[in-house]
C-alpha cells in the first residue's frame, strides 16, 4: 500500500506540486468509486443469476456481495458528507 502511495505521485512530471497532488488525488478517488460501483455490479450479477435459477451460485455468496455492496456504498455516502462537511466549514472560515 506505501509503495503504491509513493508511486502514484509523480511529482516530476507535472509543473508544480499541488498539481500533482490534485492529480493524485482525483485519480484516487476515482479508483475508489469506480471500486464501488464494480462492487455493485457484482452483486446485482449474482442476483439476476440467483433469480434465473443459476445453480453454481449460492445464497450465502449472494448475501455476502449484497452485503460488501451495501457496506462500500454506506462507507462511500459517509464519506462524501464529511468532505461536503468540512468543505462548508473551509468557506465560513475568515480571511
């Protein structure tokens, strides 16, 4: 995880830093919604296979997909809200 850290910064290649950086951590983000919506998509594809009488899927793994689903999107909402959170709080700072 550390050596993926310091590999996604490539500090050499962009003009200043906080380009970089602002680079760096839309591509993260992106990775980690993108991560939730494969998530998703899994699980929607276990239903549909559970509902068309698929008989290598098991109840047991559908409920495990529905429930890593619910989880990334739950964590994902909470997420936003504290962003959303302390970006309200940045703007009501004074200069």
């Amino acid at each position: 995880m550390i050596e993926k850290i310091n590999n996604a910064l490539p500090l050499a290649k962009t003009a200043t830093p906080q380009k970089a950086i602002a680079n760096t951590f839309g591509n993260y983000l992106k990775e980690a919604l993108d991560n939730v919506n494969q998530t998703q998509v899994q699980a929607d594809d276990l239903r549909v296979k559970m509902a068309l009488k698929d008989p290598t899927i098991e109840l047991h793994d559908l409920t495990i997909a529905a429930e890593k689903a619910s989880i990334a999107l739950n964590i994902t909402l909470a997420i936003k809200d504290r962003i959303i959170e302390g970006y309200k709080e940045i703007m009501r700072m004074q200069v």
